[in-house]
C-alpha cells in the first residue's frame, strides 16, 4: 500500500516536472530567432526552408506578366534578361542586362519557325506601355493592367520577407504607376519591420518623401541615414552594393541643388561622380552647377590716367 501511494507521487511530481519543462520550452521558442511559426504563418509552416525558391519563382512570375508572356526559357538566350526589367526601371537596382532584349529568339530558322510565332507572345512589351493589347493612355489610366503584376510581388514578399527588392519594386510600380503612395510607404514600412533601417528600403522611402510628399526635410534626413547604414552594412562585404551609394549620394546632391545649397550638392555630386559608371555625364551636372555659385562678373578696375 505503501509502495503504490509512493509510485503514485512519484508518478504525479515527474507528470509536474514534465508540464512545467514544457511550459518553459514553448515560451523559450516563441521567443527564439530560428522559430519559423513565430508569426503563426501555416504557409511558411508547411513549406519551411524552400519558401526562398517559392518566393524567386513568383518574383519571376511577375517579370513575365510584366512582359505580357513574352520571357527566355532556359533554352533561349537570357544575357538580356539578367535583371528583372520591372526591377531595373525602379533604378533600385544595378542593371547586369546586355545584348538586345527584343530579339532573344533570334531569327527565324525557316518558314515554320516564323509562322509558329504568331501563335504565342514574341514581340518585347511592357505592361506600362499598354502590353500586348493596349497602347500607353490605357496602361496609364488608373495604373492600367500594371497592377496585374502586384500579386505576384505579394505573394513573393510573403515567402520570402527579408528580400528587399520586392518590396522597392511593389512601392514603386504603387507610387509611380498607379499614383498610390500611401500604399507604397505601408509597403516599404512593412519591410523595415523585417529588415530594420536596410539601406535599400530607407533610399527608395526617401524617394516617396522626397517626389511625392514634397517634405526635402524628411527625405534629407531618411537618405543621410541610409548613407550611413550602408556604411555599416554595405562597406564591409566583398562585393558591396555600390550602385545604391552611388543613386543616393545623386538624389542627395538633387535635393541640395533644388534647396539651394550648392556647396553641398556640389559635395554629393562628387561623390556619385567617384561611383559612378559614367563619370562623364555627372561632371557635366557639377559644371552646371558651379555656374551658379561663380561670382558676378568682377567691376572694371578703372582705368589709369
């Protein structure tokens, strides 16, 4: 009798113990950093660790609708198509594009091969210039068939939130496109909750500060923040992303000249100048510029007797 009261309490101290290890465990992984059901997302819960190869195939997916259908298959030549082009109007992005976008076919092999193209997309549009079916005004009206490609990007950002791309490219087809600001800065703003103070999303938010809020202050503020964040995130990598230092050292040295602070557009200019890859053409904006700040024409000396 004894021994089974004692097995008994053993028994109700290890069930106990066993309730409390696990309270424990839950709250340790709910508060930890590689817990994937932190945002209780049963679709990164079921897919897990292929959400990344997800994500790319729908980024990709609205490359092609961008191109109303018309894309390289893996067969064809892709040196033109490096870069998504819906990625590459932004001007977040560096461009790895060459050779001709409009004849990744190449010609014709024979008289089936032509006639074979008319029954599928083989000639280069964009959605923003009407696609396949429309002209521009149509594309532009109300965003025209542009918002076609933002549930790709939505379903891209969902599978993989820590690419920033994604979410500059959905803000600025919103912004530019369609004329939705507010619903570009909510998406660059859900970014920085995933990728806080990442330098790509705080220059592309400048951009909606600086040509649609009309605020130079706040973008100011937001451009010099991303300068040095890229200092500190950028800098220190092999192969960092210079492209971005070098567009917003330019749209800083722009925001000064517009505010009449020439000296220091002046500086901005010279530092895009060192990063860029047409020297040339910002030396012409510096030679512009520093017209403006040479002095009115020196008075005479008078003339000796």
């Amino acid at each position: 009798m004894k021994s089974t009261l004692t097995c008994s309490l053993l028994a109700a101290l290890l069930l106990v113990a066993c309730m409390g290890a696990a309270a424990w465990l839950d709250c340790w992984f709910m508060r930890w950093n590689g817990n994937r059901a932190r945002d209780f997302n049963p679709l990164r819960i079921a897919i897990g660790g292929g959400q990344k190869l997800f994500a790319g195939h729908f980024y990709r997916k609205a490359d092609v609708y961008f191109h109303s259908g018309m894309y390289p298959t893996v067969f064809d030549n892709n040196e033109s198509f490096k870069t998504p082009h819906m990625a590459e109007d932004t001007g977040a992005t560096g461009s790895k594009n060459r050779g001709d976008e409009e004849n990744y076919l190449g010609q014709p092999r024979d008289l089936i091969d032509r006639f074979s193209r008319n029954f599928f997309p083989s000639r280069h549009t964009h959605l923003d210039q009407g696609g396949a079916g429309g002209g521009k005004e149509l594309a532009e009206r109300e965003g025209g068939e542009v918002r076609e490609i933002l549930p790709w990007l939505r379903l891209a950002s969902v599978l993989d939130p820590e690419e920033p791309l994604t979410y500059t490219v959905t803000a600025y087809w919103l912004r530019d496109r369609m004329r939705k600001v507010r619903e570009a800065e909510l998406v660059l703003q859900e970014g920085l909750r995933h990728l806080p103070k990442h330098p790509t999303l705080l220059f592309e938010l400048g951009r909606v500060y600086f040509k649609d809020r009309r605020d130079p202050t706040r973008a100011r503020n937001i451009w010099v923040g991303a300068t040095e964040e890229w200092q500190r995130q950028e800098a220190p990598k092999a192969d960092p992303d210079l492209f971005l230092l070098e567009q917003i050292q330019a749209h800083l040295a722009q925001l000064e000249q517009e505010a009449g602070n020439f000296s220091a557009a002046l500086r901005y200019w010279e530092q895009a100048k060192a990063l860029s890859p047409n020297p040339s053409a910002v030396q012409e904006r510096i030679d512009e510029l520093r017209q403006y700040q040479a002095p009115a024409e020196a008075p005479k000396r008078p003339s000796t007797p």
